[in-house]
C-alpha cells in the first residue's frame, strides 16, 4: 500500500483473508489463478509493508531491497503475464483462447523488457506527500509503455463474456485514470493500492458467477 507499513500489513492481511474465501468460491480449476488474486496482492503489498519498514530504520536495508524488487516484479511483469492468463483459463472460444494467449505472451515481454531496465539500473524508493514513489522514468518510452501496459492488464476483462467481469474491468481502467490524474508521480504505487482493493471485489464476483451456474 502506499500510505504505510501499517496500512500495507493490514490490507495484505485482509487480502489473504478476502483471497482464501474467494477461493473457496471457486467451483472448476480453471477458476484458481483469477481467485487467487487477492492472495497475489496480499504477498505484493506485504513486500512494499517491508519497503516502508526499510525507510522507517536504517538498518533494516536488505529487507528494503527485497520488498522494492519484490514490489516491482509483481507491478512490471508478473500481473502482465496473469492478468490475461487468468482470462484465458476461463475462455471457451477457441479464436478468443488465442488472443488472450497472445496477450500473455506480448506481457510476459514486456514484463522482462521492464524488470530489466529495473534491475539493471537499480530503483531506490522515495518518500513523495506521504506516498512512495518508484521512479520507472528511466526505461526508454515509459510514458507510452504505461498506457500499452493499462492496455495488457484491462483488455482481458473489459472483452469477457461475462458482464461482470467487463466491470470489472472498467475498474481497472477508472483506477488508472485517477491515479494518472491525481498521483501522477507516485503512480505504481497508488495505482496498486486501487487494484489490491478492486481485487477483493473478486469474492462477490465469484460468488455471483458460482450461483449463476448452480440457477
């Protein structure tokens, strides 16, 4: 999260709590990985509770690095890679099965292409009106990789068949907006704080889908 280590460490608990019951919601496989979202989130802001902890005391460097390169390989490369994957799972067109299995891959690209300039370069995490900023500036056309990233993450959902899944989606797409607008600087961070809240919305989702199958 990216007001505090408190605010990180609660939200990661309150995640896992959200992400063991969605799961629990789950009635096929092919489900899972988009249940365990919540999850997913509830490790990524604990690694950015141990960058704050890292800011609050000196001495605590390698738990620091650990949480920022921890932090950023989720936010650059693993959620391009799930986001679409998740959707694949679900798809039952073959034609879409495709697209969304080209999205991964093109994420999974990009995601190294970021991550790498990452970890080539080094990322140290400033304080920022009370936010953390991580300053991604450096990777060659950042500006436009950010709306081709929005575009990797949101498009998989805002193309399902299900209704609520494509609100979701707009979610997704809305949250970026305001953090674009409002926290330009510190947007990996806020931007994340929107989406670890978004996903747990997934336990209503899934309940929703799960009671439409059982009518």
């Amino acid at each position: 999260m990216c007001f505090s280590a408190i605010v990180s460490f609660s939200a990661a608990a309150g995640l896992s709590c959200l992400g063991v019951a969605t799961i629990g919601q789950t009635t096929s496989k092919r489900e899972l990985l988009l249940a365990s979202f919540p999850c997913l989130f509830a490790v990524q802001q604990t690694l950015e509770g141990l960058v704050w902890i890292g800011k609050d005391n000196s001495y605590f460097t390698h738990g620091d690095t650990i949480g920022t390169y921890g932090f950023l390989l989720f936010a650059t490369l693993i959620w391009l890679v799930l986001s679409p994957l998740a959707m694949y799972l679900l798809a039952e067109d073959i034609n879409r099965k495709r697209f969304l299995l080209g999205l991964a891959i093109g994420g999974g690209v990009l995601g190294i292409y970021l991550f790498g300039w990452i970890v080539a370069r080094g990322v140290e995490p400033q304080l920022f009106s009370g936010n953390l900023f991580y300053d991604l500036r450096f990777i060659p056309f950042y500006e436009i990789i950010k709306y081709l990233y929005l575009a990797i993450i949101s498009v998989p959902f805002l193309t399902a068949e299900s209704s609520i899944l494509q609100l979701f989606g707009v979610s997704i797409v809305l949250s970026f907006i305001c953090s674009q607008i409002f926290f330009q600087i510190t947007l990996v961070s806020v931007w994340c704080f929107f989406a670890a809240i978004l996903s747990g919305s997934l336990y209503f989702i899934m309940r929703n889908e799960s009671s439409n199958k059982m009518a």
